[in-house]
C-alpha cells in the first residue's frame, strides 16, 4: 500500500505544478523505515507536505485494517499556537482527501467547541492537531491508554518555539508517556530557524535518540530560495542618534514602500509600538481605513481570526503585527515584509522574512526599517549574520520541579502509575536526564501530602496509592487540575498608589519587584520613593531628591542576541578600518566618523569606557555590547561594588550596547583599568546583593506555584483576580520559607532568577570578555554618538517630552559645535602634510 500512496504523492505533487525536493523523499524514506528526527528548512518550503506524507506512507506500510474503514488516531501534530491550528488542519485535509481518503482530521485547542470535543471523545480523528496543553489534557483522561495508544507518529511545529521553555519541556514529558505505550513512536521536529540543530534533535527525542539503534535523522531541506534583506534608508540620519529619533523621518517611506506591494507585513518588537504605527499610518492615509489591520496576541480571537482571514484572501493593504505572526501560517499574498527596528536576533529576522514568498521558489524579502541611526549598523550586521547562518542556540530548561509535580498529577489522572516505572519514563525525556531518584521523591510526595508543610491541608494530598498505583480519587482536584494545565504564565502589571491613598497608574511588576524599600524611581514626570509592595500594589510618597537611584528597567524591549551582537561589533570595526561598503554604513557615516573624532569607535578584543563631567554628575559609559539583561546585571553589580569601596549615589542606563553610571560624587575607577572589578569569583553573591532577590524570586515564584497546582486561576466564568494569585502564592513563599527551607520550588524560583531573568551565564561570560579585552579610555568633551542615547533613555523617565526636547537641543548644539571645531583645526593639519609631501 505504501507503494501506491507514494506514486499517489508524486501525481498529487505534478497536479500543482509541484516537484517532489531531495530533503522531502529523505524524509518519506526515513520515516517508511521508522526512524525519528528534525527537518530544518527554510520557510516556505515543504516542510508540512515532506513529514505529514512520510507519515501517511509510514501508516499504509503497516495498516491492516481493511479499505474504507476509518483508522484510529495515529497522527498527532503539535503546534505551538492555536492560530496555527486551523491553517495546519486545511493542509493536513487538502493532501488527505487525495491520499489517504478514508482518514479523518480534527483539530483540538482551547477554541474547540464543546460539541467537537465531545464527537471526539466518542471516536478520535485518524489525525489530530493540537497545543501541548490540550495534548498534556488528553493525558489525563481516566482511559488516556486506550485513546492515545496507537499513535505512532508525532510532529512537533515550529520545535524553535518550544525548545527553551517549558512548554518544550511538557512536549518532552508528553512523548515519554507517548513512546511507553508504544516503543516504536516515530517524532519529527520542524523547524526553520534553529543554531544548535544535533542539540535540538537529541532534545526532542530524548533517550530514544541517544541509545536507540537506529539514531534520529538530521534532515536539511536545501532549496534554492532567494532571501533579500534591505534597509529603507532615512533621507538624513545625522551625526546623533538615540532611541526612536527616526521614526518621524521614516513614516513616509514605509508609506510608499506599502503604496508600491499588494499586500505588506509590517513587524514591529512591542504590542504599544504595533498600535502608535498602525495608528500613524491611517493618519497619514486615511482611505486605507478597512485595508489595514492590527494584529497581536492582545486582541480577541474573532479580530485576530478577521485579520488572518483578510491576509489570505488579498482583501488588506498592511497588516501591523507582533510576533503573533511570525510562525508558520500560510499568506501566500504577503509580498513584503517590513520590520520596524532592530530584529534583535538573527532567528527573528529569518523568521519574519520568512512570511513573505511562503512557497517553494518565492524569494523572501524583508526591509528593516530603523528608528535611530545606530540601527543601520545593526540593519548591516543582522544581514551578514543571516546570511552567513550565524542562528541562535536554544537549549532546554533543565529539571523543572514544577512541570514535573503538574505531570505526575497529570498521569495520576490518565489511568494512574507506578513510581518505579514512571521515574523511568521520566528520566527518558531530555529534561530530566539527570533526574535524581530524592528529587523525583521529593515530588512525589509534594503531590501526594502537600511536601513538608503542607500535610494538614487535604485540597494538597492530590494523588494516593492504591494497590500499589497512584491515582486522583478526588473529582473536585481532578477538575481543577484539567482546567490548570499548562505552563503558560504572563506578567502582571502593579498599581502605583500614594501611602496617602490616590493611584499614579500602573507599572510592570517585574520593576517593582527591583526595588528594595527607600529605594527612588521616576515615573510619571516625579521622583518617587518607593515603601512596599503589598498586594499587586506599590505604596510610594513623593521624594525631594532630584534622581533617581536604580536601573531603568524596560520589560517589554527584546534584549540582542549574543550573534547579532558580535556581528555588530564586527561592522563598527569595519568602519574604524575605513570601510563603508554597504548602503547601511555609507548612510551611517556622519554619526560614525562622528564617533571616531569624539571618542573612537568599537572594535573585537577592545573594551570602549567613556567618561564626561555635566552638571548632573559623573558618567561613566562601558559599551560590552551584552544586550540590555546582561547590561543591566553589569551595571547594578558595577555601581554597588563602586559604592563598596565609597559610598556614592548612582542612576542608571542600559541599552543592549552598553550602560552608563551617573554619580553624584567623583568616581575612583583605577579598579576598573586593572578589571578588579571585572572578577566573577564572588558574582553569585555580589549579584545577589546588588539586586533585590527576595522580591524577584518571589515574583517568579508565583509562576511556578501556578505550574505545581498550589494556586488555581479560578473556573470559567469565575476567575480569580491577579491580586487574589499574588496574595495566595506570596503566603506560599512565606509558609515554605519558614517551615520548609528545602522546598525545591523555592529553589527552582532563585535558580530560574538568576538563569534566566540575570542571565547568570551570560553575566559571567561577558565579565571574562571584559577581563580579556584590551580597555580603550577616553575622556568626553561632550557627549559621544553611542552615549548620547544612554542619557536619553536616562532622561526620558525623569522629565516631560517637552522638557527633554529643550535638553536634547541644548546638547546636540554642544555636540555639533565640538564636532564642527574638531573638523575645522584638522583641515589645516591635512593641507600641511599634503604640502609636505609634495615638496619631497
């Protein structure tokens, strides 16, 4: 049968106009012999076509039931985003009409109707898509074996999406559970952009890809597509840059560039940013109203599903959006792709140009559109690194104690377990790899009796062993952990409200939990003092002091990617060689001829420090080109081991080329020419008391509490409230820390703080950069290209837009004035020595 189905694939395939690619018959081979693995191609491609038809060919080489008859669920395919969802399900059913007509294709996610979910309760499609939530849910049903145990391939989308989080890591826990009702489970991976590709693979397949003897396949789908990455240049990008200074300049070009396309993506890093251009682009288009649309995750399903519908019938002009649409949906009348600043990491950049030309033989095309001028050179250097391959790594989160206390609950509900054996399975999910026996305990008895502290309280005995299986006997915790599944947390916004009582307005949790009490932050034109945090509320009074004391903190700005990073420090050495080869750096030319004769620019293996004297104290610039989390981490462990030495008082800035430290007093920095203050030997301390850690690990450990089932969201129709979460998983923390020091979710909160909000690695790896690096000094006359946005970002949380465009005026004619005077006293210089010359 497999014969047939194969020469129907070929004519299905001839009937589009279509030609079968080496990469996809390397899969359809792969997979009619049984065996796993990742298939990494470029987007548009075929990906879908080469797994789901080695999936159907693998199924005809097996079936035995006869013709006509409908066979059981066999496929499952994993997407990461229920928007996803549908556009996968057509696909699946437009090759299976032809193919395999006897097979049925469901979709099941968080917006099945109920009705869907109840046809496929009594008998599951022959192939199902679905979420790992929804699959995880799927797990816990009482006959979980019965429904889920003939499945015997697995394809996981967009397996960059997952890999690094624990979503990824409840996909990893689902196959094991998978692959133990059926040893010969084949799963393959999908994806486009992934750096570390024998890492990810050994990832999704776990144990089965380390020790099996058939070991997973590395499948690279070569196609020849044309990608074109430009830049919409700005008419006068000037000799100073700082954050967003072009984006008046450019509303007019991206206008035209749209004007000139069918139909354009215009990709912007933030939700506010996606709303302020959709919102300048119809006033400065106004008949466009109905042809351009607004996309992200933040909007209702129903718009959400208007706008895609619109993107693949033609009917809209642009669509705005966010990384809602990045992934894999299919708009084949999306002709360019703009993206709205720097992409920040090469993966993203791939991603998105990826979207336009999405079919074999399409070029993909995406302009990067700048908003400061610094953005050229990243524009340059995110397009060498693309084009060179030079793709992020992701790596797997390592034994989450959370996710793992949600699955056993999960498997308790499924049909039940027996320790031994599931510990076993566990351990063969990549995760878990190293999951010791008193850990997997540890858990086992969390769930069990509620760990330590928790044993008086029946709602946390979860599981019980019965003749030897654990199993949820309780109805009540079992609907409640149906309806808790996942791992999904997003961040909270806190009320900021004087002692006195009246609310300033909002600001992001996770700078709140920065601060320690008496701590001084700007926020709403006035400095504050901040005085405590209760209740998903931060009480403050108004402060006399004139700074404030702690670091800016932007959560919803995308940190660089250490490649992109590098590459951009490799293209300012090509301008510190004299070379400006590219239209990028031709346009950027001022500003960085304008950095040499201020300072001097950055180059590999040089560590650039500034240091100017203003009115408003000390600066202190370090550029080690880290990306903003690192920066930020940099800067606060600089400033308290600076204070350590002298008490001084600092305000701080980051961006992802550097940070700055204003001092009210004069700064002693021989420490840092002799990079004692680069030693990493006491970092895990000095951090740690350099930052807020109780508050931060508090923060994080709500998420996790949320993930273990300690504190429940509320049913439908009846949430909770975030502060009714925050109060009930801050009593957690306290009761844990009191009474149960050795929890390990409280020690899974301060690992993940320190892992992944710190970036401790990073952290550590840019300290040995900086000690390994020759240090380049100079002393500003004036503010310099590459500081002048750290003042900005600095200066725009502490005064009106007013009142910065006054100081931002003053210092531009500072700095064009010096400049101007340096340009004048060489001229002369040069006349000399051409006169020189030619006399000898």
């Amino acid at each position: 049968m497999a014969g047939a189905t194969l020469r129907s694939a070929r004519a299905w395939f001839g009937e589009r106009g279509w030609r079968v690619f080496p990469f996809q018959r390397e899969v359809w081979d792969a997979m009619l012999a049984g065996r796993s693995g990742l298939l990494h191609a470029t987007t548009g491609s075929g990906k879908t076509y080469a797994v789901w038809i080695g999936a159907l060919l693998a199924a005809a080489a097996t079936r035995t039931e006869r013709a006509g008859k409908v066979p059981p669920l066999g496929v499952i395919w994993l997407t990461p985003m229920r928007a996803l969802a549908t556009d996968t399900t057509t696909a699946l059913q437009t090759a299976a009409a032809a193919l395999a007509p006897d097979w049925t294709i469901g979709q099941r996610t968080g917006d099945t109707a109920a009705a869907e979910r109840a046809r496929q309760d009594r008998r599951m499609p022959s192939a199902l898509v679905t979420t790992p939530e929804s699959l995880s849910v799927l797990l816990s049903r009482d006959h979980a074996a019965d429904a889920l145990g003939a499945v015997h391939t697995v394809i996981v989308d967009e397996w960059h999406e997952l890999i690094a989080n624990k979503r990824g890591v409840q996909v990893q826990l689902a196959l094991a559970r998978l692959r133990r009702w059926n040893p010969q489970l084949r799963v393959w991976g999908l994806s486009a952009t992934l750096g570390n590709l024998e890492h990810a693979m050994q990832v999704l397949l776990g144990a089965a890809g380390d020790a099996d003897a058939s070991p997973g396949v590395l499948v690279h789908g070569r196609v020849a597509k044309k990608l074109v990455i430009d830049t919409l240049l700005p008419e006068n990008p000037g000799r100073f840059s700082w954050g967003g200074h072009l984006g008046a300049q450019m509303l007019r070009p991206v206008v035209d560039e749209i004007e000139r396309s069918s139909t354009t993506l215009v990709f912007t890093n933030t939700r506010s940013q996606a709303e302020i251009w959709y919102q300048l682009l119809l006033e400065a288009r106004p008949d466009w109203a109905g042809l351009v649309a607004l996309h992200h995750g933040s909007l209702d399903k129903s718009v959400r599903d208007w706008v895609e519908g619109g993107l693949k019938e033609g009917r809209l002009k642009a669509v705005v959006a966010t990384s809602s649409l990045d992934l894999g949906v299919d708009f084949l009348p999306v002709e360019r792709v703009l993206q709205i600043g720097s992409p920040k990491g090469v993966a993203r950049l791939l991603q998105r140009a990826g979207r336009s030309g999405h079919a074999p033989g399409r070029p993909s095309r995406v302009t990067l559109v700048p908003t400061n001028t610094l953005e050229l050179v990243e524009a340059a250097a995110a397009r060498n690194a693309a084009l060179a391959g030079r793709i992020e790594n992701r790596d797997s989160p390592d034994r989450p104690i959370d996710v793992l206390v949600q699955h056993l609950t999960t498997v308790a509900l499924g049909g039940g377990f027996i320790a031994d054996e599931l510990y076993a399975e566990v351990r063969q999910a990549h995760a878990y790899r190293a999951l010791t026996r008193a850990e997997f305990d540890w858990a086992l008895a969390f769930v069990e009796r509620g760990g330590a502290s928790l044993g008086a309280y029946p709602e946390f005995h979860r599981v019980v062993l019965v003749d030897g299986v654990y199993r949820v006997p309780d109805a009540a915790i079992a609907r409640r952990h149906r309806m808790a599944i996942g791992t999904i947390v997003s961040d909270s916004s806190m009320q900021v409200r004087y002692q006195g009582g009246a609310v300033i307005g909002s600001i992001e949790e996770s700078f709140i939990a920065r601060l320690h009490k008496g701590d001084h932050f700007v926020y709403a034109g006035r400095v504050l003092e901040f005085l405590r945090a209760r209740e998903m509320t931060a009480y403050v009074q108004r402060s006399t002091r004139r700074k404030g004391v702690v670091p800016i903190w932007n959560g919803g700005k995308m940190p660089l990617s250490s490649e992109l990073a590098d590459a951009v420090v490799e293209v300012f050495a090509e301008a510190a060689a004299g070379r400006f080869d590219s239209a990028e750096l031709r346009a950027a030319q001022p500003m960085l001829l304008t950095q040499a004769r201020l300072s001097r620019l950055p180059e590999p293996g040089l560590l650039l420090i500034e240091q100017y004297h203003s009115r408003e104290g000390h600066h202190l610039f370090l550029y080690p080109f880290a990306g903003r989390n690192v920066h930020l981490g940099l800067a606060s462990l600089l400033a308290w081991r600076l204070a350590q030495q002298r008490p001084n008082t600092f305000s701080l800035s980051v961006n992802d080329h550097g940070f700055e430290l204003l001092a009210a007093d004069p700064l002693d920095v021989a420490d840092l020419f002799t990079q004692r203050l680069f030693d990493d030997s006491t970092l895990l301390a000095d951090v740690l008391a350099s930052l807020n850690n109780t508050a931060l690990a508090q923060r994080r450990f709500r998420e996790i509490a949320r993930v273990a089932g300690l504190v429940f969201g509320g049913f439908p129709g009846q949430p909770k409230s975030t502060r009714q979460l925050q109060a009930s998983s801050s009593l957690f923390y306290e009761v844990f820390r009191k009474y149960d020091a050795e929890n390990r979710l409280l020690n899974q909160a301060e690992q993940e703080v320190l892992g992944q909000e710190l970036e401790i690695g990073r952290l550590r790896a840019a300290l040995a950069g900086m000690r390994e690096r020759k240090i380049a000094a100079v002393t500003l006359d004036v503010p310099s290209p590459l500081s002048l946005p750290l003042m900005v970002e600095r200066l725009r949380e502490q005064l009106s837009n007013e009142k910065l465009g006054a100081r931002l005026e003053r210092l531009l004619g500072e700095m064009n004035a010096e400049v101007d005077r340096r340009e004048l006293a060489a001229r002369p210089s040069r006349r000399r020595n051409v006169e020189t010359a030619s006399r000898r």
